[in-house]
C-alpha cells in the first residue's frame, strides 16, 4: 500500500447520489459555493458613465445582497445593439435615440437621464506640463487633420509663454461606436461648419485623420504612451489616470476647464426644455462659466418588462438612483441632475409595467 501525503489527504463520499468532496489539509477548507443571486439584471453600453454605474451597482448590491447588476462597459454603439436585439436588460448611451432610431425597436424605449459628464481634450507633449487653452477652432482643425503641428499659430496663439514643439500631432479617436464621440462630434459640428459638412456627429464617424482606441479607457491609455498625442475623454478617465486636459473656450468667449460647477452651468440653461422631452444636447451651452462640451447620459429602459421581479429590481433601482445614488456621483466627477429633471423621471417611473 502506497504512503499516503501527510499534507493531502482527498476522499470522495458519494451520499444520496451527491458527491461531496472532503479535503484535509493544514491551508484548506470545504466551503460552499455562494448561492446565484435572486435577481440577475444585465446591461450594456456607455463607458463615459462606467465608474458611477460600477460603484452604483456595487453599493446596490450591497444593500441587496439577493439582486446583482452586470454592466458591460462596451461603448454606446454596442448597448444600444445589444439593447435592440433583446439580449440585455437594459441599454446605456451618452447619445440620446432620435425617433428614427426608436423605430428601428420592437418596444417602446424610455430615456432616464442619470448623470452629467464632461468630455475634454487630454494631450500628451514632453516637455510640456503647463495646462492648454484650446479654440474650437483649433480643434476641429486638428481632428479634421487640417493643424499638423504643436506649434501652429492656432495652438501657440491661445497660450503665449508656452514652448509647444514643432512635432507632428498625433491624434486619437475611438475606434468603437461610442457616446463620448457622440458628444465630440455634436460639438465640432456646432462650432465648425465644416466639421459638419464634411464628417457630422453620430456615435462612429468616418475620421479624417487619427488612430482608434477602444473605450475611453483604450484613449487614455493610447495617449498616455504616445508621445505628441492628443484625444478625448470623459473627465473622470483624464483624472484617474493622471493626464492633463485642456481648457476649452466656450460660447461666450471664455476659456474654461471641466468641473462640477462649469458642467452644472451648462445643464442649467436647458433643464426647463426637458419637460418635453429629456433627449436633449447641451454641447456649447451658453453662459460665461458653461464648460462646452458636457452632456447627460442615458440608460435606456423597456417599458414592457415582462418578467415582475426583473421589472420590481429595475425600477427600485432608478428610484434609488434619483435619490441615494446622485450623493455619489461628485467624488467621481460627474455633476448631480438638476432637481427639475430628477422630477421628470420620477413620474417616468410610472411607465415602466
């Protein structure tokens, strides 16, 4: 008879038909697999949203230890497809659905806005680490492969006392369809006649010049390890990975750089004419202290859930969203919704059945 392990020692009992393994060792224990949760929820889209609707989903399940949210964090393009095709529970998109694409589903979609973000130009230039002053001039003329250089009169113009090289800019763009291009693009065609004519806004472009990255987290990431770069991403991503972005000017003639306060200015001006219909744009908003290029996001619910419980976990969730969960959302850098729109959606509630 072979010695047995003094470290290991395995017997399988089969008791009832179950075979349940026993394992005896100084650094093992059996423990039983976590019980499925009560409620699997699943979605997909938006990644300008994605650390807020982690933590959300997080916290949420800590209070409901029964109920789980899975997000895939795969661009607007693709929640909205997965959305369609019947294969999530609900969609997320920083591009609001115009009617056209609405008819393109089975189902009646309802739009709840959840939070505010701000999409800004981040850069990488050695030698360079003062903050940028950017026109919307010179940044459609750089996507629109137009401004070739750092040290073009339209980039040294805007911010005297800075030493900007004479290399060639490389610029980034995603490469998936995506919201924060949406937002990109919906401001270069608001600022640029000929962004808007010869390229236009949507969630995928065909871009004039440039290299794709996937996500805002595959921008980020391209920029920060290719010298003389510049891309776009949603603040959050330009903050958690230590890059620096740029100021924009804005309608009014004012340079001013992504915050809470300049996100909320923008949302301002344009929260009463969500009464109607919340599908709404604020890119070049007007005020002094408006920051450009922001925008709410979306998740995109069915109105008909057919299964209760799914449809009880998805709408306790908004509710909980539109209270406990916008305490959250300015240590990651999005702005809160104004109180008039948390109201709109609250009556949208009752819509979901």
């Amino acid at each position: 008879m072979k010695k047995l392990s003094a470290l290991h020692l395995a017997l399988t009992l089969v008791v009832a038909g179950m075979a349940v393994a026993l394992v005896w060792g100084p650094e093992r224990q059996w423990a039983a697999p976590p019980p499925p949760p009560a409620s699997l929820i699943n979605g997909a889209g938006a990644t300008f949203p994605y650390p807020i609707y982690s933590k959300w989903f997080d916290e949420y399940h800590k209070l409901h230890p029964d109920i789980q949210i899975n997000y895939q964090s795969i661009g607007s393009g693709g929640g909205i497809q997965q959305l369609r095709a019947g294969t999530v529970d609900f969609g997320a998109s920083d591009m609001p659905l115009n009617d056209q694409l609405l008819g393109e589903f089975k189902f009646k979609v309802i739009h709840f806005p959840t939070v505010l973000g701000a999409v800004v130009p981040t850069y990488n230039i050695p030698g360079v680490d003062q903050e940028l002053k950017f026109t919307p001039e010179a940044l459609a003329g750089i996507y629109l492969g137009k401004i070739t250089k750092w040290n073009d009169a339209a980039l040294t113009g805007p911010n005297p006392g800075v030493n900007l090289p004479g290399q060639d800019i490389v610029v980034v763009h995603r490469s998936d369809g995506s919201g924060t291009t949406f937002v990109w693009t919906d401001y270069l065609s608001k600022v640029s006649p000929d962004w808007k004519s010869s390229v236009g806004s949507n969630t995928s472009v065909r871009w004039p010049v440039g290299l794709g990255g996937k996500g805002n987290e595959g921008v980020a990431g391209l920029v920060k390890q290719t010298p003389d770069s510049i891309g776009y991403v949603e603040l959050i991503y330009a903050i958690q990975n230590n890059q620096p972005y740029g100021r924009v000017r804005n309608s009014s003639g004012d340079f001013v750089k992504a915050s809470l306060a300049s996100v909320t200015v923008a949302a301002a001006g344009v929260a009463g004419q969500m009464e109607k219909d919340v599908r709404i744009s604020i890119t070049d908003a007007p005020g002094k202290d408006a920051y450009p290029i922001c925008s709410f996001t979306y998740l995109l619910i069915p109105a008909q859930i057919a299964d209760g419980a799914k449809r009880k976990v998805i709408a306790d969730f908004l509710h909980w969203m539109l209270a406990n969960g916008q305490t959250m959302v300015e240590s990651l850098n999005y702005a809160r919704l104004p109180k008039s729109v948390v109201a709109i959606e609250s009556k949208s509630l009752a819509q979901i059945r």
